[in-house]
C-alpha cells in the first residue's frame, strides 16, 4: 500500500529510456511511484507492476492492482509505446495491431478507470505523444496514427473535464536517444539524426510544464517549426519524408 499522505505519481513504461527519468524526477520531488511495465526496472521505484499493456484483457486486472496500492493519483504518465517502421503496403498486420494497443487502447483504458482517483486530488494526466502526432512521416504511418488518435483523445477529453479540477498535459517529443527505434516493430531502420534530444531533459521540461500546468509541451523546441514547413510547403515536404529513407 502508498502512503495515503504523498503524492502519487503512476508512470507506464517505467523500465524504459523516458520511464526513468520521469521517475527520478518525481521521486525527487516527493512522489510516490507506481511503474508499469513487463520487464523490471533498473532503477528502483517504489512499486513495479509486471503488465503487457498489449493484453486487453489483463488491463482490469492491473487497474485492480493500482487500486489496491493507492486510492488517489496525482499524476498518471501514460508513457510506455513502439514505434513501426514500414510503408502501409508492407506492414504486418498483427504488429499494426498491436502498436494500436499499446500507443492508443492501452492508455485510453487506463486514463478512463483511473479518473476517479485523478478527480480525488485535482490530479494532471499525462499523455505522452509524439511529434509525429501533428505531422506525417512517410513509413512511420502507422506510428503517426496512433499518435494522432491519442492526440484527438487528449485534447478532447480536456474539454470534457473542465470543472472536474483534473488538468491535462500533452507531450510532444521529437527524436530522443533511448533505442526507442531499435525495438520498434517494422522491417526499416530510420534515418539517423545528429540533432536528437535527452531523456533526463525531458523529464526535467515535463515536470515544469507540469507544475505549470501547461497543456502541451514540444521537446526538443526546435520540432515547432515542422508542421509550419509541412503547411507551408506540402509537396517539397512529402517529398523530403519519403527521400530521407534508403529505399
Ligand atoms: N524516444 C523517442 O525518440 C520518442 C520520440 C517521440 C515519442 N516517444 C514516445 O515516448 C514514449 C516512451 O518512449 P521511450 O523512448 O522511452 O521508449 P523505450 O525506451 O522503448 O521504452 C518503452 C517502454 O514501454 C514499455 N513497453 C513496451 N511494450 C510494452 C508492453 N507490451 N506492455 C507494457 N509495457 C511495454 C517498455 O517496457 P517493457 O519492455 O519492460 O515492457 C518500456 O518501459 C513512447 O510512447 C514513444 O512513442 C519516443
């Protein structure tokens, strides 16, 4: 059982590249931490539940087990996600699948049981996006469309909290250095690139925006500019999206 007194902060993909550091950061600033994932987490947190959040039917489940730990949630982090890197043409279907249960299923299921504990304490639920949420990147489809449906979910459903005291909190991070591309789904390797941002930097620009109560938060900056490109510019962009991979 958390302690009833402090904070809690219930973090999904905490044995990952982000999941990490979000908890280093929270911990340091007296959270409590419920991580989430399969595998056990090199850093100790508080509590680890084992879950695949690709496994519908074990979500109620962990949602019991949540509820068993704590009664209140200050901040849920719906972080944990893959990536898929394939044209539509050539993906496998069960890995589309799957990329939809965990970046999309996975966190819309959590989010709406955990409501309740979130409206207890005024808490902030966070969803973590991606850049490729607002703009698309040629054989990373799939990816963007899942991060465009948890996108309509986040900004939505703030709309229909307002009143019920529960903040929301949207991030957008552009390429971080985690091996994130390695253990994506897909037969392509993405494009390197020498401008990718930090994890600890992130969690660090996340729990500001969060203490500000910001509703969205791009990292690294610099990513703002490309949707304007894509607007301004549509054919040159495509073309650029699709050239930057070795065919
Ligand atoms: N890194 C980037 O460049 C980047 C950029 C934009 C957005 N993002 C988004 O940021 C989030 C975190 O990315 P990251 O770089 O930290 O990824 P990561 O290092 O690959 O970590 C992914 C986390 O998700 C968990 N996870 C994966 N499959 C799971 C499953 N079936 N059930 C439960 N947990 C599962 C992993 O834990 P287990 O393997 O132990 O289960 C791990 O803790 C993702 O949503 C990603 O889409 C990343």
């Amino acid at each position: 059982m958390a302690s009833p007194s402090s904070p809690i902060a219930v973090i999904t993909g905490i044995s990952g590249g982000f999941g990490q550091p979000f908890a280093r950061v929270f911990s340091e600033n007296g959270f409590e931490i419920i991580g989430i994932s399969r595998h056990e987490p090199e850093i100790p947190i508080g509590h680890h539940i084992a879950a695949d959040l690709t496994d519908s039917t074990a979500l109620p489940a962990l949602v019991e087990q949540i509820n068993q730990l704590t009664n209140h949630v200050d901040v849920l982090i719906l972080n944990a996600g893959i990536g898929l890197y394939d044209g539509w043409e050539e993906m496998n279907e069960t890995e589309l699948r799957a990329l939809m249960e965990l970046n999309f299923f996975a966190p819309v299921t959590l989010a709406r049981s955990l409501l309740p504990s979130l409206k207890k304490v005024n808490g902030t639920l966070v969803t973590v996006s991606s850049v490729a949420g607002v703009l698309p990147v040629a054989y990373m489809g799939a990816y963007c469309a899942s991060k465009y449906a948890l996108n309509a979910f986040s900004d939505t459903l703030r709309a229909e909290l307002i009143g019920t005291g529960v903040h929301l909190l949207n991030l957008l991070p552009g390429r971080i250095n985690t091996g994130f591309s390695t253990r994506a789904f897909g037969s392509r390797t993405p494009p390197e690139t020498p401008f990718a941002g930090s994890p600890e930097r992130l969690a660090r620009a996340a729990f500001r925006a969060y203490k500000k109560k910001k509703r969205q938060l791009v990292y690294p900056g610099w990513y703002r500019l490309l949707p304007f490109v894509q607007h301004i510019f549509p054919g040159f962009y495509d073309r650029a999206s699709k050239g930057k991979w070795k065919t």
